[in-house]
C-alpha cells in the first residue's frame, strides 16, 4: 500500500510540475507530465495487485 502510495503522490506531483513547466519550456515540461502520468498508471498497478491478495 504504501509504495503505491508513494508512487501515486510522487506522479501526481510531477504530473501538475509538467503541466506548470510546459507553459515555458515546452519539450521538458511534456517529458515530466508523460512521466508522471506513467508513475500514477505503475501506482495503480500496485494498488490492485495489493487488493487481490487480500
């Protein structure tokens, strides 16, 4: 749970800095938001395999 968690936080937080720095610098910004989307997406992951086993 927690490292879903963490995950999940960690991707939410470079999701919105990419959102925030493509306003400027547009290649690095997409780059941080498409990174974040995908630990969100591993966060998810996580999630259900953490609620199967139980």
């Amino acid at each position: 749970m927690y490292k879903g968690m963490l995950l999940f936080i960690f991707g939410l937080i470079m999701y919105m800095a990419g959102i925030y720095l493509s306003t400027k610098w547009t290649a690095i910004g997409a780059s941080i938001g498409v990174l974040g989307g995908v630990l969100m997406g591993a966060s998810t992951f996580f999630y259900i395999t953490k609620r199967r086993n139980q």
